[in-house]
C-alpha cells in the first residue's frame, strides 16, 4: 500500500477492540500520523492495554476526554452501546469536531439526533479484512461532513483496504456485498478444498491451494482492471478442464445464488437497521 504524508490531526478512538486497533495499526504502518497524535478510551481496561502496546498511542478516562483532546473521533464500539455512549457524548461534541461510526447498522439520523446535531459525520461499514490490511469500506457522509472530511476519511482507511462512498440508502448493500461477503468466500475456499480433497489431495495443500486461488483471482481482477468475464474467458479453451468446471457451476446456478445471497443479506440489514 503506499504512503500516505503526516496528517496533522488528533485521532481519538472510542472503543479500542478489534476495528480500531486494526484501523490504528493500519494508520500509523503507512505513517498516516504518529502514535502521540492517536488515543483512545474503553470500559475494558484489557483492551486499553492491548491498545496501548500495539500504537503506543495515549489513554483516556472516558470519552469526553478523547473529545477534548481529538480533531477526529472514531466510534467503535459495537451498535448496542451507541445510545449509551452518545448521550455521554452530548456534553463535549462540537461542530469543530469530525465523528466517523463504525457501528454496523446505525443510521447518520440516529447519530445526528443522538449528537444534538452537532459535529460533522461520516458513517462507515468496514468489512473484517481490515485487520489484515485487506478491507473493503463503504461510507456516507453527515449533513454538515464536508468534501475536505471525505479526503480525510479516504486517506485513512485506505491504509487498511478499499473505500468507496455511496449514498446512505445503499450502506445495506454495501452490508449485503462487501460486509457479509467474507462469510461467502469462506464458504466457496472450504467447497473448492473438499473438492481437493474428494479428488484426493491432503486437506492442508487443498485449503491452502483454494485459499491463494481466491486471492490470486481477486488480485488479476483488481490489479488489471480486467472485466471478469474477459478473464475467465482468457483461461477457458475450447473443451478443456475450465469449460467443464464451468458448466457444473452454471447447472447448479452458482451466480444466481451468489446475487441472491447479496440480496438477503441486503435485505436484512434494511430489516435490522434503526431506520
Ligand atoms: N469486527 C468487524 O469486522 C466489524 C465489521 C464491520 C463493522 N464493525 C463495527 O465495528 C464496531 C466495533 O467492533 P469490534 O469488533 O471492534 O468490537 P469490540 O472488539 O467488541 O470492541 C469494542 C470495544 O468498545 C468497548 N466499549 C463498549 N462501550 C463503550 C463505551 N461506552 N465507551 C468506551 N468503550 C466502550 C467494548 O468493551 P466491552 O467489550 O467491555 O463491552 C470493547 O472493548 C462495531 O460497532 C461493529 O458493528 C465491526
């Protein structure tokens, strides 16, 4: 990934669990800032030592203390703790400060109202590949977020994967796709290693074959800027081993299930979302 200049800005984490050491780790690998420009605060005196050891980044009381002492305030802490957390908030947000929530499902309404409608906003859905520096965000921004926010927020999740932005309404989507689809991959590197292994290669040498298969795959596609369809095509010769792979996955309707599985899953973060 490549580096990103200093940015001259505080970024205060609340929550200090998984996503935002992940997204910590990240910033400051690509030197994004320097660890005495990041801190933190959390219930959980544990997870504020882990945090701590792995950026060497300052330790906060309680949120208002990251409020006071942050230009960037990233929420990360899980959804059911939002109104909690928010009320608390009240007392400190100001319109000089920018909020970036990763809490899945909770809508830029419902911060807005739980802010007061103060401070300028920006809601992400990060998918679990952050924390190997292989995410896929997508993000929306607040009514008072501005173009110079959206730069900011780009320039630092980029440090830990792919962003795109995208208007609120397809956040669900983006949940149906990117944020689920994990789960999907893993399901087709487990089918493709039990076909390894039905063929008779040992469990590990299939996993690991499937698994580098997938990444390679998604590697050519990103990294050629290729049509998916032009590139299977490039490797399916006329009655070989690829076309009659192929036609198994087209009997069983392989892309018919993958798009509906985008679809459920898009429909019940519409279902689940506090909107
Ligand atoms: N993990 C993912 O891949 C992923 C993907 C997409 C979106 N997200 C979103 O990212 C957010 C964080 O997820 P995570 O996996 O990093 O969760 P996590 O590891 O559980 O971290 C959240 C931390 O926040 C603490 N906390 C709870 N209430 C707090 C409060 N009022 N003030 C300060 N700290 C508080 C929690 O302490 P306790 O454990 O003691 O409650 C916990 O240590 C969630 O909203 C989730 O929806 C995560």
């Amino acid at each position: 990934m490549s580096k990103i200049s200093a940015i001259d800005c505080r970024i205060g984490f609340i929550g200090a669990g998984k996503m935002a050491s992940a997204l910590a780790a990240g910033m400051l690998k690509a030197g994004v800032f320097e660890p005495d420009r990041v801190s933190a605060t959390d219930v959980s005196a544990d997870a504020l030592k882990a945090f701590a050891e792995l950026t060497g980044g300052q330790i906060w009381k309680s949120p208002t203390e990251v409020l006071q002492n942050s230009d960037v305030v990233i929420i990360a802490v899980k959804p059911q703790h939002l109104p909690h957390l928010l009320t608390d908030m009240q007392s400190g947000i100001s319109d000089n400060l920018l909020v970036i929530s990763i809490a899945a499902g909770v809508t830029l309404n419902t911060l807005e109202k739980g802010l007061n409608n103060t401070g300028r906003l920006i809601r992400v859905m990060p998918n679990t590949p952050c924390l190997v520096g292989a995410g896929a965000s997508g993000y929306s921004l607040g009514t008072k977020a501005t173009a110079e926010d959206a730069s900011l927020l780009e320039k630092l999740l980029t440090t830990v994967g792919v962003v795109r932005r995208v208007e609120e309404s397809l956040l669900d989507a983006v949940t149906g796709l990117s944020g689920s689809g994990p789960a999907y991959v893993y399901q087709f590197i487990e089918a493709l290693s039990d076909g390894g292994v039905r063929m008779g290669l040992p469990r590990q040498t299939a996993t690991e074959l499937a698994a580098q298969t997938v990444l390679g795959a998604a590697k050519m596609v990103l990294e050629t800027g290729q049509h998916p369809g032009v590139l299977k095509d490039a490797v399916t010769s006329p009655g070989g081993t690829t076309i009659a792979g192929l036609h198994a996955l087209e009997n069983g309707q392989f892309r018919g299930i993958v798009m509906n599985a985008v679809q459920q899953a898009t429909e019940r973060s519409r279902e689940l979302a506090d909107h």
